[in-house]
C-alpha cells in the first residue's frame, strides 16, 4: 500500500491489476509488465517498522534471498523476474500462476488418495533438489507455499526467506519457518541445511495421507514440544495397511536427528516411489481417484478426449522418469489439455531434469505424430495365446487369478493396474491370454519378462 492507503496503480513499471493476497511480511498483487505484455505476481514488502540500521539490513538480506531464488530455475519452482524498490519498499517481481495454493485446496475439502498424495509431493522434492544444488534451502514448506497450477504443474513458491547457505548473511539463531512445518533444529535456532526441507515435505506428506497436521496444538510452544521431544505421529490404520512403505518414508523424513533423515532431495524421491511400488500388508490394489487433488478444483475450457490408447503409450513413455504414477498424471493432464502438444508439455513438467524432459518431449513427440497419422505403436508385442473355441465371461477366471496378476503388475505400471486387470480379463479366455494382455502394457521387456515369471512363481 502508499502512504494514503490505497492500492498502488503502478509498481515500478508494473501496472497492477488487483490484490491476490496478504502476508506476514507485506502484500502480493497481480499485475501487468507493459513493456512485454507478460501477467506476474508481485510481492511487496513493508519495512515501515524497521528503523534505519535494520531496514539496511534487511534489504541487503532480501536482496541476496533474491539472487538465490534467482539461481533456481526449475519448471517445479515459481521464476523469479525482477527486483526492485516501490516507495522505499522492496518487491519481488514472479511468476504468475492461475491455480490456487494447496492450503485452500485442502480448506475446500480435498482429500487426495495415497497414489494422489504421493505424485503431489514428487514434483516438490524436484524442486528441492534443484534449491539444494545451489546452495539454497526453502526454510519454509508447507502447503500455502504449494501452487497447484492450472495445466496440472506443481510448484514451489517464496523462497523469499530462503538462505545462501555459507553466505555472510546467514545467521545462527533465527527462527525461520512456519511452526507446524518447521524442523526440530529450526525450532532451536541451530544452522539449516537441505534436510530441514526434507522434514517439512514429511510433515507435508503425513498431513496429505492422514487427513491432519503431523504436529498441531493450541499454541507454537505446544507445537514445538510435540516436533522436539513428542511421540512420532502415527497414520491411520487405512494407510499402514496398504502403503506400508510410504510410512517408512515418511519415519525416515521426520527424523529428529538430521543425520537420520535422507541426505538428498533425491533420495527421498526415490525411495517414495519404491514406497509406493511396494505391495499392500492385505493384499488391497491402490486404486486410483476419477479425478486427481491437482485436477478438481478447475474445470477445464476445451479439453481434448484423447482415445485410450494414446493415454496408455504416454503413460509408458513417462513411466522411466517418474515412476509407477505415470497413469495418474497423464489421466490428470488429458482432463485439461487441449491438444497433444500440451499434453506432452504438461507431462513434461514433472521431469526434473532438462535433459531428461527433451528427452521425453523427443519420445512424445513420436507418438504424436503417428498418433495423428492413425498408425500409433504400441510396445513390442507378446504373442497371444490362441483363444478357445467359446470364450467363457470373465466370471470363468478366478478371482486369485486376478489377484495374482494384479500384484504382478503393480510395480510395473502403478495403482492403474487393477483396472487394467479387469479390463483385460473381460474378454480374456484363459488365463495365460491374461497375463500376455497385461505383459503388452509394459514398455521395457526386461520389466515384461519379469513379469511373466511371476506367472509360473
């Protein structure tokens, strides 16, 4: 605000057009950069109650915050544009995002399933990897400062109170950080590294699954005693039983000894996806949503309808870079997408690396255009067996068969495969036509060999 208290018009050069939000440090606004036309965020931030030496202070700080925000330059992170003064006051000039913050999505009663929860919280730790190999921890993870885009992306907002780390400005007892989120050495005031990101992305994770704060209270000195000497928050029974692996990553992440926790972004990342590849303590199938947390909050202008088949190849070319959740964000994307070249680079944003998302974009691509010419191919086939004379309902195929081909293939294609399964089992005759329908889904024939095995296991 100016000193009359009204919206400012114009910041810098930035033509404003409305206030889209308020924090603890100052105010955001949606405006208009005229020189190129481009929509962005701009973050101001009063210094009104800071005298003269900590007001020299505190810019010196915001700036060097900048430049480190600035080094991040990641699909999964917001951009940052410019920086200047406005009346003596700071601003940061970003990226906008037609979304909303996963806070109000979680406010409006979403409640995302474990598959939903787990590709949520992928694209963060690719953000944080990339922070962390710049020498830039967040400080501040928590599900306000997560925008759910439109086009279905994720990202990772206000690295505002982030630290350089090893930078002059950095110092030993401060308290930064949002209290419910925040680790036990930052509790303390102690020096942060990447792995007090890695703490708040657990207690993140463990509110998405369960359905409630991993660390709540009536006041921050309540929470701070439960993040430093109380019991370690335990998930509801639901998801022990079908996602013990996930509950071993979230154990680990939320470890009070930093020593304890994973010792990369990365790391993490990994082993959330081995987590939720691993089978169910009850044998229950991880079935997917009708519509992803990142999906339902938009209704989308012109969707495409995209046939079956294109989902599904998409889904395998996805599958070696993100893992057994490829199916749930290609169904995601395809809600939104208008053509297949944004479906692709939607897709595209949830590969953290450049190389790897060219690559990607190289392999789509491909698809595309036999897609388009009618001629789409599907991996190298498996031959079938021949079907019998009468082709009995699927009712004649047991159901341990199904079960048995379900487990087979769901750390190959993810919490999809039991659809897939009963698909396939309509109007499959026996049960080794089954199992050569299902091995046809997968891409790599190592994967589909492996899988075959478990047929005769």
């Amino acid at each position: 605000m100016n000193e009359t208290g009204t919206e400012p018009r114009r910041i810098g050069r930035y033509v404003v057009e409305g206030e889209i939000g308020r924090g603890a440090m100052g105010l955001i606004f949606k405006a208009r950069d005229p020189a190129i036309g481009r929509i962005v965020a701009i973050k101001l931030v009063s210094t009104e109650l800071l005298d003269s030496a900590e007001r020299a202070d505190f810019l010196r700080r915001f700036e060097h915050e900048v430049q480190a925000a600035g080094r991040c330059s990641h699909p999964n992170i917001v951009a940052v544009h410019d920086y200047a003064l406005h009346e003596g006051h700071p601003f940061l000039v970003m990226e906008y995002v037609e979304g909303t913050s996963l806070k109000e999505a979680l406010r409006g009663g979403l409640r995302p399933s474990i598959p939903e929860a787990a590709a949520l919280v992928q694209p963060i730790l690719a953000a944080l990897a990339c922070a962390h190999a710049n020498g830039v921890v967040h400080r501040d993870i928590k599900p306000a400062n997560i925008l759910l885009a439109r086009n279905g992306a994720t990202k990772v907002a206000d690295f505002g109170i982030s630290r350089i780390e090893g930078s002059d400005v950095t110092q030993v007892g401060d308290v930064v950080g949002t209290p419910n989120y925040m680790s036990p050495e930052q509790c303390l005031g102690e020096p942060v590294d990447g792995r007090a990101d890695l703490f708040s992305t657990g207690v993140l994770l463990f509110e998405l699954l369960a359905g409630r704060r991993a660390f709540d209270g009536r006041s921050q000195i309540e929470v701070t005693r439960k993040i430093l000497d109380g019991p370690p928050p335990s998930l509801p029974d639901n998801v022990l039983a079908a996602a013990p692996g996930l509950a071993q990553v979230i154990g680990r992440s939320l470890a009070r000894n930093r020593e304890d926790r994973f010792p990369s972004a990365d790391a993490m990342a990994a082993a959330l996806r081995a987590g939720l590849d691993a089978p169910p303590d009850d044998g229950t199938v991880l079935a997917p949503r009708p519509a992803p947390i990142f999906a339902r909050p938009f209704t989308p202008l012109s969707p495409q309808a995209f046939d079956e088949g294109t989902l599904g190849r998409l889904a395998r070319r996805l599958a070696p870079y993100v893992g057994p959740i490829a199916p749930r964000l290609v169904a995601s994307a395809a809600r939104g997408a208008g053509s297949l070249e944004a479906l692709c680079d939607s897709l595209a944003l949830n590969i953290g690396e450049e190389t790897e998302r060219r690559r990607f974009r190289q392999e789509a691509q491909r698809e595309t255009e036999a897609s388009r010419a009618g001629s789409m191919a599907g991996p190298p086939s498996v031959s079938r067996a021949a079907p019998a004379t009468a082709s009995p309902t699927p009712a004649s195929l047991p159901p341990e068969t199904l079960a048995a081909a379900t487990a087979a293939l769901l750390p190959h294609l993810g919490p999809i495969s039991r659809i897939l399964v009963q698909r396939e089992a309509a109007s499959a005759a026996t049960a080794e036509e089954l199992w050569n329908r299902l091995a046809e889904r997968i891409a790599e024939p190592a994967e589909r060999a492996t899988f075959l095995r478990k047929r005769t296991a």
